[in-house]
C-alpha cells in the first residue's frame, strides 16, 4: 500500500472510480480505497505547483499514518474506518481531551484528511458551478473560510490566504483533471462530488455520533 502519492498523473475519472468503491453495502468506509482516493486528490494538489503543499504534505503524512496501520499487526482492525473508531475507542488507543499517549491514533490522524476532504468537496463544487471568468482565488478562499480555517492557527490561515492569491485559472484547473474539455470535466465532477460527499458525510455521522469531531 505505501507507494508514493506524486509519481502518477491525476486524473478525475480514476478518483470517481476509488471513491465509488469506498463505501461498502452496510455503508461502511474502506479505508484502503479512502487513502487511495487520497492519494489521488495529493497528486490533484501537486499537479498545480507548491500553492497546497501546506495542505497536501500534511495529507501525505496523515496517508502513510493509516498506511502504517493498515500493515501492522492490528490492520484488520483498521480495515474499515468503523472498525477503526471500534477498536481504538474499547482500546481506549485516543486522546479524547488533551494530546497524550497517542497523538497519532487512527482516529486523530483520518480526522484531519476528513476535515481536508470537506475542503477539496466545497471547492470542486464552485469549481463545477462557476463561471468561466470566476476567480479561483476566491472559490478557495471561501471554500477553506466554511472547512478547514476553523482547525487551522491565524499564522497558517494567513499563509493560505497568500498562496490562495497565486492559484491559476478554471481552465489550468480542468486541464490538470485530465478529463477532456470544460462540459465533460463539469459532467465527471457532477457525478464524483456526490460520492466524495456520501464518504465525507457518512464518516462525519460517524464521528459525531462517538463524539470525535474535536479530537485535540
């Protein structure tokens, strides 16, 4: 599982498909398919330059946690992220007040890509809606002001809104998707969101209901 997350190309289509299979049918969250549509949204990230790398490093290290999981001697326990919460929470594996003995639980650590995902979902949505002169600059901005600048201290949020400044245009966007022209990357991220958005939603309910949501 632990290949890198930079040396294939992106591509939309091939996140669609990982992100279809992420969810089984009892509705629960495979967590291999959820670092490999990871890695896929990283090399999203990286095919346009160092402007996320505050974002997409820190997923890279948050990947290789789960990866390190999933291979060791407990990795059937971390097949799914509800057995996951499961085994972590009776093994009591979580800071649940303050950080301790276990700053990198399973649960901590796919918290923070959760968080992430609830970003890159709000922008591919303005993405897919906006206008073809819309600026991408303020998409961002406002999709990372409604997800992840809560979680973030004032000197990290400050340093997003300048690199936010520097993204290129819809068009160098959709280029990078490698889907095909405009119409057709709006249509394959009209099917895709809705799926990123089932996974994010179904794992928000579940950390919700365990209380898990501000794990420090």
């Amino acid at each position: 599982m632990a290949g890198s997350t930079d040396d294939q190309e992106f591509c939309l289509r091939e996140v669609l498909d990982v992100f279809k299979s992420c969810l089984t049918e009892n509705k629960e969250v495979v967590i291999d398919n959820y670092v490999a549509g990871w890695r896929g949204l990283v090399r999203f990230m990286n095919s346009l330059g160092s402007v996320f790398s505050f974002i997409s490093k820190d997923a890279v290290s948050k990947i290789q946690v789960m990866v390190n999981y999933r291979n060791g001697k407990n990795g059937e326990q971390y097949a799914t992220i509800q057995s996951m919460v499961t085994y972590e929470l009776e093994s009591e594996l979580v800071d649940l007040a303050k950080r301790g003995s276990f700053p990198e639980s399973g649960c901590r650590t796919l918290l923070r890509l959760h968080r992430a995902l609830r970003w890159l979902q709000l922008f591919l949505e303005r993405l897919r809606t906006s206008a073809a002169d819309s600026k991408t600059s303020v998409m961002c901005a406002d999709a990372y002001n409604e997800s992840l600048a809560q979680h973030h201290p004032w000197i990290v949020r400050k340093a997003a809104g300048v690199a936010f400044c520097a993204l290129p245009g819809r068009a160098t966007f959709f280029e990078v998707m490698n889907v095909g022209p405009p119409e057709q990357v709006v249509a394959m991220l009209g099917d895709a969101l809705p799926l990123i958005s089932e996974v994010y939603q179904v794992t928000e309910d579940l950390y919700a209901k365990h209380n898990l949501l501000n794990l420090p």
